[in-house]
C-alpha cells in the first residue's frame, strides 16, 4: 500500500570517505518516513523483508535482495518483520552503474560479506588502503548482480493511479478491467493504454504483480504459502505457486529456503 507522501527530508552525509555503510535493527511495521541524501545507497536487510517506495514505484525487498536507490533520490521505507538493515552507502562516482534509476539486485555471499566488513571499516580511510580494494570488489559484485523482478511501478496518470491506490487497498477485488474503466470514468481502452504507458504493463499484470508483492510481505511475516494464497485472492495455493513460480522462476517454499542463512529449513508449505 502507498504510503502518504509528505515533505521530504534531505541528509547531507559529509562523508570524508567514498563508502561507508550502517548496521540498524527495526521492528515490525516501522516506517522510516521520505526522505534523501547525497550518496547513492544499497538497501539490504539480512533478515526480513522491506518494502521501499521511490518516486518510480514500490519496492519489495526480502532477504538475499537490495535495492540501489541512487544519489537524491527521495525513498520510504516499511518493515515487514523484525528486520536487520545493513545499508551501504557510495558516493555518486562510484555507483555500478550507468543508468540513474532503482533496481532490485541479488545479494550473494560475497557481496554480503563485504558490505558487512565495510560497516566495521574505520573511517576515513586512504585510497590507497586494503579498505579501497574491497570496496573496489564490491562494486564488481553489485554490477554483477542479476537483477530480480520485485518492483511495482506506480501509474502517474490520475485516473490509472486511483485505480491503482483502490485496488492495492483491496487486492481480491477481482472486477474486470471493463467496471475499472467505468470507476475510474474512463474508456476500456484508455485505461489500458495509460497502464501501459506508465508502468509498461496491462493492469491484469499490474494486478498479479501487486499479488506477488504482497504475497512476498505476508510469506515473510511467517505465514504459510495456503495463507498467502487466499489472502492475495487466489482460489488455490496450486494456482498461486504456478504465478510465483512463473515470475520468480521457482516456488516459494524453494525461494525463501535460499534466503535462510545456515542451511535453515524454510517455514513455508
């Protein structure tokens, strides 16, 4: 669900050090509220699942995930669970990559391994120094990382968007698209088309993603895949894991077993 938009807050780091990054440990449901800051950050939590909300949509973010939010860019972010944040923080030159949008990328265990050593690194530190070189590794990996299909991008349009902020607000709501039309005073075709163009989806993939996100959320709280199933309006939990598997390219209990550090047996059934 969006959150409100208000004022956004804007943090100057004043970093003497091109990277540095920070361990923080959050409750269930707590909102960090809009704000941005002068340095691109990686937003990785090593147990739990946040959803981060930029100017381009919605972020779901589970563990062995990030997402890239780059330089001023104005970012939310929800907690579902306790979570473990471990941010990285670089400044603007040294971001991976080319283009200046969110991404979600996997975390692999290197790439873990170092952002954890740079929250111990002691700062500042020389560009010539052993802390360079990993940062310099670092950087490798997220370039390298695939980049995996947990966003949600938000329509602009006004009538796609109060389509969008409704049908998030109830997500087993299954109208065709032809009553969404008439809700949102539109015509069927005009609907589509400003979906399309927004978020470069149909609303009915719109809608599956939204199901998919959510479902990663309520999975991630502990609940089984049954649960998750119903509650994001799938008759069956068959159907669901096809979806899931589909967009995600395995089943969920698969999924989130993968997450589990230390070969721990995922919950999930």
């Amino acid at each position: 669900m969006l959150q409100k938009r208000q004022s956004s807050i804007f943090i100057a780091f004043n970093s003497e050090s091109p990277a540095f990054a920070r361990a923080e440990n959050y409750q269930h449901d707590t909102r960090i509220p809009w704000h941005s800051h002068d340095f691109a950050q990686l937003i990785h939590a090593t147990e739990g699942v946040m959803t981060v909300e930029t100017n381009c949509g919605l972020w779901v973010v589970p563990p062995g995930r990030a997402v890239w939010v780059p330089a001023f860019e104005p970012h939310c972010i929800r907690m579902t669970g306790a979570v473990a944040l471990r941010s990285l923080y670089l400044e603007p030159s040294l971001s991976p990559f080319e283009h200046d949008r969110c991404c979600i990328v996997s975390i692999s265990a290197l790439l873990r391994a170092c952002i954890l050593r740079v929250i111990e690194f002691e700062q500042p530190y020389a560009a010539d120094s052993r802390e360079a070189r990993l940062v310099t590794v670092m950087l490798d990996e997220i370039f390298a990382a695939p980049i995996a299909p947990l966003n949600l991008p938000i329509p602009k349009d006004k009538r796609a968007r109060h389509v969008a902020k409704t049908f998030q607000e109830n997500i087993t709501d299954r109208r065709p698209i032809s009553a969404w039309a008439k809700f949102a005073g539109s015509s069927t075709r005009t609907l589509e088309r400003l979906f399309r163009e927004d978020t470069g989806m149909t609303l009915g993939a719109w809608q599956r993603q939204v199901r998919l996100l959510r479902a990663l959320e309520i999975m991630a709280a502990g609940k089984n895949v049954t649960t998750a199933a119903l509650e994001v309006g799938f008759d069956t939990p068959s159907a669901f894991i096809a979806m899931f598997r589909r967009a995600m390219g395995m089943t969920p209990a698969k999924y989130f077993g993968s997450q589990n550090e230390g070969g721990q047996k995922s919950r999930l059934r």
